[in-house]
C-alpha cells in the first residue's frame, strides 16, 4: 500500500508540474486549477505551520510548562488579540497598538543593524590600499572598486542636481551600477536554469527512470 | 520607445526546455577549471586537522534543492574524507531533511560513521539572528537535545562546545535569510571563527563584499557550477558536473537569442533610417 | 583518614606544582557579566589532556570543558551569574588518565553598563541622527531643500490616467515581506499616494498581499487615501486581499490575477526575492507599464532589465520625500545625504591613512 | 488616545532597542531578541486575519458566480483540506488532535498532511520556481539590447558573465599565452564579479541602508506614520 501511494505521489507531483509549466504556452484550466490548488494548500500550510512552529514553542510551551519564568509572553499574547480586534469595525483602532510595537521593533533594529553591515562594514571594507596585490590585475580591480564605490553612492546624492562634477561622477556611478547589474543578472541565469535542471531531474528521473537520479 | 519585431518568446522556452533536457539524458562532458572562491572553501576543509569540529548549517528548503544539495554533498563528503566531526544544524525548518537526506545519501560510503560521535543533527532553531547569537552565549541551552531528542549531553561529539570557541569552522548552506549573511555577522564578526557558506548563484552578488581582507567570509560556493567545481577537486564527479552540460547549452542558446535580438534591432534601425526620409 | 590525606597530598602538589601552570581566570569585558574567559599553560609539563570544572555556591562540581590544547583559553558562559564568586580547578592528566596535577582558582563576572568596543557604531549613529534631525527641523523653519528628478516616479500619473483610459486595474504589491522589514512600510507609503491617485481618477486598485499584518496595514492605508480625496464611498475593502504567505503560492496567485485581470499597470514597491522576475515577466507580457523599486541588491537587475522604471535601492525610500514635497521627509533625506558626505570623507581619509601605513582608523571602525 | 499612545509607543520601543544595543548589562542586552519572539507571536495571531480574508474573498466571488468561480471552490476545498489534516494528525513530530495516526501514516508512507505538502505543494513550489529559467532567457532576450551606454554596459557584462560561467568561455579563449590569461574568460567574469559588481553592489548597500536609518528614525520620531492609517 505504501509503495501505491509512493507512486501516486510521483504521479501528483509530474501532473502538477506539466500544470504549471503550461502557463508557458497560455492561461488555461489546468494552470488555473494547480494556481487554486497551490493558493488554497499553501495558504492551509502556513496556517498549520504557524500554530505548531510558532505559536505553541514560543507561547504555549513556556506558558504552560513554566509560567513563572515566562509570564512577560502574556504581554505578546495580549498584542496578539489585540490585532485580532480588527475583525469588528468598532474596535479596529484597537489593533494600532500592536502594530506600533511592531514598527517600533523593526524601526529600532533595523536602525543599527543596518548602520553596522550596510554602512560601516561596507566602510572598513573599501578601506583598503589599493596599491598592495599580487599582481596589476587587482590593482586595477581595487582601485575600480574604490572609485565605483564612491561614485555610485554619489549617485545616490539627492540633494543637489547633478550637474557639473557631481554629475560626471553620478553618470560614472551609474555606469558601474549597470555593470554590476548585468553581471549578476548573467551569474544569476546559472541558479535559475539550475531550477529547470531539478525539475527535469525528476521528471526524467523520479518519474520517467530514463536517467540516474 | 519603438519596439522591433521579435520572435514569439514562447519558441524560446521550448528551446530552453530541450536544451536543458537533452544534456542531462546524453552527457557530453565538457570540461570545467576550478575559481579561486571555491578553492579557498576546498583549502579551508582541507586545512581543518583530524577530529576537528565543523558546524554545517543547512538554512535552505526544497525550493533551492537543485543548486545547493549537490554542493551540500560533496562538502558533507570532504569532511568526512577529512575525518572532520559534522554538527548539523538547521536555520530554516526544512532543512533538517534537507541534512537527513545527505547523510542518508552517503551512508552507504561511510559504514564507520557514528551518529553523535562523527556527526549529529541537532535539528531547527527558529528565530535566525537571534538564535546564532545565543548560541555564541550558550549553545547547549539553544540545542539542549538533537534531532531524536538525545541530551547533547550524551553525545560524545558535542563535548566541550558550550559556544562557538570549539568550533573549527561553520559553513552555511544558505538561500536567503537566515543563512551566509547572520552566520558572518555572528560567527565570524561577533566570535571569530572562519566562515564559509555556499549559497544559490542569485544571492551571490550580495555575499562577495563579505570576501574582503578581513575574512568574513572564507570563500563562497556560488550555485552549481561551484558545486561542479567541487565535485572535480575532491576528484568525485556528482550530479552537479552533469548539470554543468545542460547549463552550459541553455547558456548558449540565451546568448544566441541576445545576439539576434541586436542584429534585429541594428537591421530596423539601418531601415528606418534609409526608409524615414 | 584517608580523604584527608588525600586531601593534603592533593593540596601540597596544588602547592608545590602551581607555579609551572598558569591558569587565569578574567571576567568578560563589554557583556552582561553572563561569562568568565578561561586561560591556561601547561607547557612546563607533559599533560594530554585537561579537565576543568567549577563549583557555585550551594551546588556540586561541575565538568565545564575538556581540552588537548596546552595553551589554551576557553569561554565559560554557562549560568554565569554576575556577582557570584564561582570556584575553578584544573585537572591536568596524563595520557592515561592519572592527575598530574591540579589548580584551583576562583573568580566572579560582572556585567557592564557600557560596550566600550561600539563606541564607532555610538560616534556614526550620533552623527548620522543629530545631521537628520537638524535638517528636518531646518526645513521645517521653512528652508527651500531641493530635491533630484527620480526617474521612476513620472510614471505614476501616467499609470493611473492610462488605467481610467483602458478602464483597467492598477496592481500594487507591496513586496513578500512582512511589516519587520523596511522596505514594506516604504511600500506602503507609495501605496498611500497611489491610492489617493486612484482615487480621484476613480481607477480600479487591486492589493494582494502575502502577510496578515500587511494585509490589515494596507487596507487602512488606502482606506485613509480614499477619505483624503474625499471619496470613502468608492473605497472597496475587498481590492485589498491576502492570498497565502506561501512565496512561489502568492507568485502563482498573482500571475494569475495579471493575465486574467490584465491591470493596464503594475506596481511592485518593497522587498522581493526571486518571485520578481516571474511578476515582472508575466506583467509585461500583459502588457502593463511597470515600475519596480526595492532595496535588494539581488533583486534589482530584473526589475531593471524588465519593468519600464525602477527605484534603485535608496530612490525607494526617498520616492515619498519626492512626491509629497513635505519639507520633514526632505529634511531627512538631506540628513541622509550627508551621511553619505560623511561616508566618503572617511572613506578617503581611510584610503589616504591605509596608503601610508596608518591603520588606526580602519581598527577603530571595524571594532563594534 | 488613538494616535498618540501608538506613536508613543513606536518611539519607546525604538528608542530603547537603539540604546540597548550599547548596553550589556540586563536585561537590555536580552531585549531585541525577546522582542523579535513577539513580533513572531503577534503575527502568529494575525495570521487569523488573512486566512479570514481569504474566505471572504473568495466566497464573495464564488456567491456572486463571477467569471471561473468554479476554481476559487477548489481553492478553499484546498485550505480546508490542508488545516484538517494537519490539525487532526499534526505535522512531522508534532501530533495533531487525533495523535499521530498511525495507521494512515503507514498506509501513505507519511502523515497526511506530509504526505500532500511533499507531493504536491513542493512540486508546486519547485516548478514556480523553475519558470525562472524560461523568463530569464526571455527577458534577456528582450531587453539586452544595446540602445545606449548604459544598456551596452549591462548587455556587455551579461553575456561576458554568461560565457565565463560556462564550458564554453574556457574552450573560446583556452589557448590564450599565459602572458594574456587575464582575458581568458572565466577570469573575466570573476573579475567583473569582484570588482566592478561589488562597487556596484556595496553602492547599492549604503544607500539603501542610509534610507532604511532615515526611515527608521523618522518613524521612531513620528515624523512617517502613514502606517497608522486613518486621522
């Protein structure tokens, strides 16, 4: 019985493939059906995941198993219904309180998480003699990473026009920004046909046996 | 903005379809040269004396199978060529199976191989940032049992690991957040240890800044073609070297499509020019 | 009897051997007195291994960690209480297992009330903060700030008065993720504007999103947007829809919506992984004039190959600054630029210090 | 009251994460990671809104039999068959309502609910995903097309970047003396990668990173509170 049903998953998997990749081609039932199907399973997914990953660890468990040392997640809970009020019209506002706990979250870490890796990492980071490199490919190289770095945040400048040297260095900027650009765009095609490498590695694998899996 | 007459994409997909296809049911083979990132993770496993601990971080899902398990095994490989003791641990809930199914995968190579004296999985932590960060402050009270509920207590290979200080090196396998970028920013900023991770080939870009003089990132396995080039340095050629044929055509055809893209937009051009008048 | 004697042996070898291995116990700086570091050397004599264990008052003694290692230091951050002396001793064996000898030692934490190592991060944030904040005050004394074209923001009248035209929907996806990140809430507040757009052209507003709590931020925000143009009876509840959190599920969901509603344009404002591509390409082949704008690195070459206009990384968050002209937003955003002043000017003094062989500079903003 | 007590709550909570961050001493140290674990339960809670929404959007839709109202049957068939596995058998380890059945799991190999999300919602997944491939090729196709500079740029290290990453990049410029390796391809792309990109990349990063300060901090301050909604 086990092994029936392991074939019919294989089966289910291949129909919902081909479903898929025949929006390709147009819109049509199939693609339609497999959409609904993957909105409504999904949508069931993160639903049961939610209540048995997130809610009953991180407030269930320690509620129940040890209030004393974890009565402060009341105050989440609380928040939680609180958000929940918005079902009712009346008591919509409501729901603003955990929402600006939130923001306040987000705003405060994100405040200093991204002065430290986006700003003053990417700071010390550039910081370098260009002049040091084992050969002059990598002098170039570095001394073109300085002076992209430098001219694309120029670009970025957005209080003054761009004119004059300002806006030669934010037209260079942006030179270096389309360059990088197009480079991760072609490195990226590599990953995304890597995608269409798995499914086809199932399809004739798992499902056809024409090839090694 | 005048648009030139192009070919219905949709021939395009077909041909990318049967480009992709047709390599992987006849391999050709084609031969491959390994780049400096992949070598620094190959020198850095290489390098890792006998006995030492890694900390594998498996921080992706079924989505990314296709380009990260390849380089997922033949890491997983080297290390215990290397007799290098693996903890497995998981940032994103599915990739505890995601760990299970390599070890399953090499099982077989490995009879010697003891769980949790030679490698144990510890299973998912949620919370990313946060849950590196408090296992660089307590690991135990983060991962107090593995993946079958075992004390770690019990398990020889964790002895001694209350952080990150007994930890040769941690490799992240990553496709997005949490995954290369936390682990840097804790294990290697905040405590010091090297760092290294393989990641899909999109997210790339944003992880070589991290390659820099200080070491944040010790190396880089970027998608397949790291993964290919890999497979050819510990000299056991897998799924990804296959892989690496079918890329290679379907990047020829992309490349062929731009090329007649241009000569049909310069062709217009020169037309409307003479015609225009 | 023979505890005791044991007991002295142990006590006079402590004694007589302490001095040929150090083992020293510091509290850890710059924490919350939650770990001790622990160094030894027993390089004078021939120990394979060692043991170290500790005792808090009122419990047993416990094995911290073992170690090969002669030299060594070790981070003992397991129930360490600030305040409480904690007893150590080292164990160093042979390799048969036989205790060579043994130390003892004790030592108390302390927590700190300052990270003296972020004090970089403290001196950037301070500056970056106190600049803003002095900007926006400076424009709202009624200072003129001016502010560059962002090129992709001409399309949002062009969007809405082409979808009245074709009596089509305009589609706005504020991005995949969730409120905690900042890219959504600056989605949301272009959203705001469109909707107020909408509003008065009396176009249609199509909203899936992929998160409760997005899902409730952005009804209220165009709700807000329709009273504002005076319209609250044309505003629909229901143009704002969640579809699932699922990433590849919601893609799904909305390509769907673009081929069978074929919105005449499409937003996508805010955080995107690798679903933009697949929006964007199915948005154009229906037709849509596009515009994009995140802040993911590696997301930006897709919108910028395939939408029609694309906010580059920073130009989404200042795209609110450019529409309202509210002399607070621009203020900041000239605060923001001169962050960017400051980033530069350190950059070269950096550059120039490493050139010449000063690295002062460079390890005092690494540290955080 | 309902305005202000919001917005003074978003600066408190702001401001004392921003502080924390400085402070080891408890319990600041421990403070943004609790308050991440909230954010998690909060939403935890909310994601009740969406499923709610969800229901009511398309039981509107199938009641006024909109055009195909037949599919968004099988969407909330879908839903409701997922959640009742799930809660009735539980995923994984966790055990559902019913415990963990089981003799269904061992006649279906997993649990049900397992058993659904492996073989269809992943292949699902997967797929999604795999279209990638075709709409980049498409989109190159479309749009690597040198009008300007800036279009050549990116056209130029597209196809430079492509070639380098395959087979063929080495086999067009393999037999370049050692005296020009530099342009043998694969060296190319990684040196584009390395250079020219990461400039690029890093550009990107601080501007965007000044944005998200900026933003943060007006939202903190109170000056952005678009996300509050009505007057």
């Amino acid at each position: 019985m086990e092994q029936f049903f392991a074939t019919l998953g294989i089966w289910l998997g291949a129909l919902f493939t081909f479903a898929i990749f025949s929006f390709l081609y147009k819109d049509n039932p199939f693609y339609k059906t497999a959409e609904q199907i993957f909105v409504g399973l999904s949508a069931g997914y993160w639903f049961v995941y939610t209540v048995f990953s997130i809610l009953i660890p991180n407030l269930y468990d320690p509620l129940t198993q040890d209030f004393s040392a974890n009565w402060i997640k009341i105050i989440p809970a609380i928040l939680g219904i609180m958000m929940l009020m918005r079902l009712i019209p009346k008591t919509e506002w409501v729901s603003r309180f955990p929402i600006s706990v939130v923001i306040g979250t987000t705003s405060g870490v994100f405040f200093l998480r991204y002065l430290k890796s986006d700003v003053l990492n990417q700071l010390t980071a550039t910081m370098i003699n260009p002049f040091i490199g084992e050969n002059w490919v990598v002098i170039v190289g570095q001394i073109l990473l300085i002076v992209g770095t430098i001219t694309g945040v120029i670009y970025f400048y957005f209080s003054k026009k761009h004119t004059g040297a300002l806006g030669v260095s934010a037209k260079i900027g942006i030179y270096f920004l389309m360059v990088s650009f197009g480079a991760a765009f072609g490195y990226t095609a590599m990953a995304r046909i890597s995608l269409l490498i798995g499914r086809l590695q199932f399809l004739l694998g798992d499902w056809l046996g024409i090839i090694q899996p | 903005m005048r648009k030139t007459k192009q070919i219905d994409r949709r021939w395009l997909f077909l041909l990318i379809f049967f480009g992709v296809a047709l390599p992987l049911i006849f391999t050709i083979g084609l031969p491959l040269e390994t780049t400096k990132n992949v070598h620094m993770v190959y020198d850095l496993i290489d390098g890792m004396p006998k006995g030492s601990r890694a900390l594998l971080s498996f921080d992706y899902d079924p989505a990314s199978m296709p380009e990260l398990h390849p380089m997922a095994k033949a890491v997983v490989k080297h290390c215990f060529d290397k007799e290098i003791n693996i903890i497995f641990t998981a940032m994103w809930p599915m990739g505890v199976q995601m760990a299970d199914d390599i070890i399953e995968q090499l099982k077989d190579d490995y009879p010697d191989l003891k769980y949790g004296e030679d490698y144990v999985n510890l299973g998912f932590k949620a919370g990313g940032m946060i849950t590196i960060q408090s296992m660089g402050k307590n690991f135990r009270e983060v991962f107090p049992k593995d993946m079958n509920g075992s004390s770690i207590d019990e398990l020889p290979i964790m002895e001694g690991i209350n952080n990150f200080s007994n930890i040769g090196f941690v490799f992240s396998l990553s496709a997005g957040a949490p995954g290369i970028k936390e682990w840097v920013q804790i294990a290697h900023d905040a405590y010091g240890r090297p760092t290294s991770g393989g990641c899909t080939g999109v997210s790339a870009p944003a992880m070589l800044p991290y390659i820099n003089e200080q070491k944040q990132l010790t190396g880089l396995l970027a998608g397949l073609k790291a993964a290919a080039e890999y497979e050819t340095l510990i000299k056991t050629p897998g799924s990804a070297t296959k892989g690496m044929d079918a890329q290679s055509i379907a990047h020829l055809i992309i490349i062929i499509f731009i090329a007649i893209g241009n000569i049909n937009y310069w062709r217009d051009r020169k037309a409307l020019k003479k015609g225009g008048k | 009897m023979k505890k005791t004697l044991i007991f002295l042996f142990i006590f006079i070898s402590c004694f007589l051997f302490s001095q040929e291995i150090s083992f020293n116990i510091k509290d850890k700086p710059n924490d919350d007195g939650a770990a001790l570091i622990l160094s030894w050397d027993t390089s004078q004599i021939e120990a394979s291994k060692i043991i170290i264990e500790r005792k808090a008052p009122d419990s047993d003694l416990i094995i911290i960690t073992s170690s090969q290692e002669v030299v060594g230091t070790f981070e003992d951050g397991t129930d360490i209480d600030p305040g409480i002396e904690y007893n150590y001793r080292l164990s160093a064996l042979d390799e048969n297992g036989k205790v060579l000898h043994i130390v003892r030692t004790t030592a108390s934490s302390s927590s700190q009330w300052f990270n003296k190592k972020k004090i970089s991060l403290l001196i950037l944030a301070l500056l970056i903060s106190v600049s803003i904040v002095y900007y926006i005050f400076s424009a709202k004394s009624g200072k003129d700030l001016y502010i560059r074209k962002i090129g992709g923001l001409e399309s949002m009248d062009e969007s809405v008065g082409r979808a009245t035209e074709m009596g089509r929907p305009i589609l706005f996806i504020p991005g995949t993720l969730d409120l905690d990140d900042m890219q959504t809430i600056a989605g949301l507040t272009l959203l705001r504007r469109l909707a107020q757009k909408a509003a008065e052209y009396d176009a249609k507003l199509i909203v899936p999103v992929c998160r409760s709590m997005v899902l409730s931020t952005a009804k209220e925000v165009v709700k807000e947007a329709y009273m504002k143009a005076g319209r609250p009876d044309a505003f629909d509840p229901d143009s704002v829809f969640y579809l699932t959190d699922d990433q590849f599920g919601y893609v799904a969901g909305v390509d769907g919506i673009i081929v069978r509603e074929k919105p005449a344009a499409n937003f996508f404002l805010g955080a995107f992984y690798a679903e933009s591509l697949i929006l964007a390409e199915t948005g154009f082949s229906s037709g849509a004039i596009q515009t994009a704008g995140t802040a993911m690195p590696s997301q930006l070459p897709f919108f910028v190959v395939a939408c029609d206009y694309t906010l580059i990384g920073e130009e989404l968050f200042a795209a609110s600054a450019y529409l309202s002209k509210d002399p607070h937003q621009l203020g900041s955003l000239k605060g923001q630029d001169f962050g960017k002043a400051i980033f530069i000017v350190v950059l070269t003094i950096g550059i120039i210090l490493e050139i010449s062989g000063v690295h002062f500079l460079k390890d005092f903003l690494a540290l955080h | 009251m309902k305005r202000k007590i919001p917005l003074l709550i978003t600066f408190t909570v702001g401001i004392i994460l921003i502080i924390s961050e400085f402070i080891p001493h408890k319990p600041f140290g421990q403070l943004s990671g609790e308050l991440e674990i909230w954010f998690l339960i909060i939403s935890g809670f909310a994601i009740l809104l969406g499923q709610l929404s969800l229901f009511k959007v398309n039981i509107l839709k199938i009641q006024y039999k909109q055009r195909d109202w037949q599919f968004y049957v099988i969407t909330l068939i879908s839903f409701v068959v997922m959640v009742t596995l799930g809660f009735l058998w539980g995923t994984g380890k966790s055990a559902g309502m019913l415990g963990h059945g089981e003799i269904i799991t061992s006649t279906l190999g997993h649990k049900p609910f397992d058993y659904l999300f492996h073989n269809v919602y992943q292949h699902l997944q997967a797929t999604m995903f795999s279209l990638l491939a075709f709409f980049i090729a498409s989109a190159a196709y479309r749009a690597f097309i040198g009008r300007t500079v800036e279009s050549n740029l990116l056209l130029t290290s597209a196809v430079l970047v492509m070639l380098g990453n395959t087979t063929f990049g080495s086999l067009l410029t393999g037999w370049l003396p050692e005296s020009l390796n530099f342009l043998h391809l694969p060296k190319v792309s990684e040196f584009i990668m390395t250079f020219p990109t990461t400039a690029g990349q890093r550009a990107i990063m601080i501007g965007a990173g000044l944005g998200i300060i900026g933003s943060s901090l007006r939202i903190i301050l109170g000056i952005e509170r678009s996300y509050l909604g009505g007057e």
